[in-house]
C-alpha cells in the first residue's frame, strides 16, 4: 500500500483552492496529483474539518484474538487439537481453517 501524501501538502494543495483561487484542475497538474484526489480531500475537510490521512489499516486485519497471553495459553493447553476444532472450543466467535466463524 502506498504511504500516504504528508499533511503539509495535503494543506498546501486545498490553499491553493480555497485561498488561492486556483481551480481543481490547475492545483491538480501544479502539484502532480489527481483531480479525484483533491475531491476526496475536499469532501474529506467538509465532513471533519481536517485533511489528515485515515488510518493506515490493512485490510482483514480485524484481529478477533485481543489478549494474546490468554491465547498462548489456551494454544498450548488445546495444541493436540485442528484449527477447526480449537475456534469451537474458543469462547468468542473466531473463523476456523476455512474461514467459517464459529
């Protein structure tokens, strides 16, 4: 995933709309970058307030295990068993081998 633009520009970029008086298109080719990308910023300012970057989440990494000592306990005490076997025996709903939550 690429990082994502600094929050100076991302400034620098939307003052030369709002306080400049620039149109989209020139900021767009002064600076490189996508007329989409100044509309997400802008919608983005408009709803929030703030230009800053999302979070930097990479998709499906929604870990279900939160206590990780509570897991490597359980994982020794349960390593004999499958995947699938061990996500039935855990006490909140975790996807097995394929998968499928349980």
């Amino acid at each position: 995933m690429p990082k994502p633009y600094s929050y100076d520009f991302r400034q620098k970029v939307l003052q030369a709309i709002e306080l400049d008086g620039f149109k989209k298109s020139q900021v767009s080719e002064m600076f490189n970058i996508s007329r989409n990308t100044i509309n997400l910023w802008l919608q983005r300012k408009a709803e929030t307030g703030d230009v800053q970057a999302l979070p930097n989440r990479p998709l499906g990494n929604n870990h279900k295990i939160l206590d990780w000592e509570e897991f490597r306990t359980f994982a020794k005490t349960h390593g004999d068993k499958t995947q699938v076997e061990m996500a039935q025996l855990w006490h909140s709903e975790i996807s097995d081998a394929f998968g499928k939550l349980r």
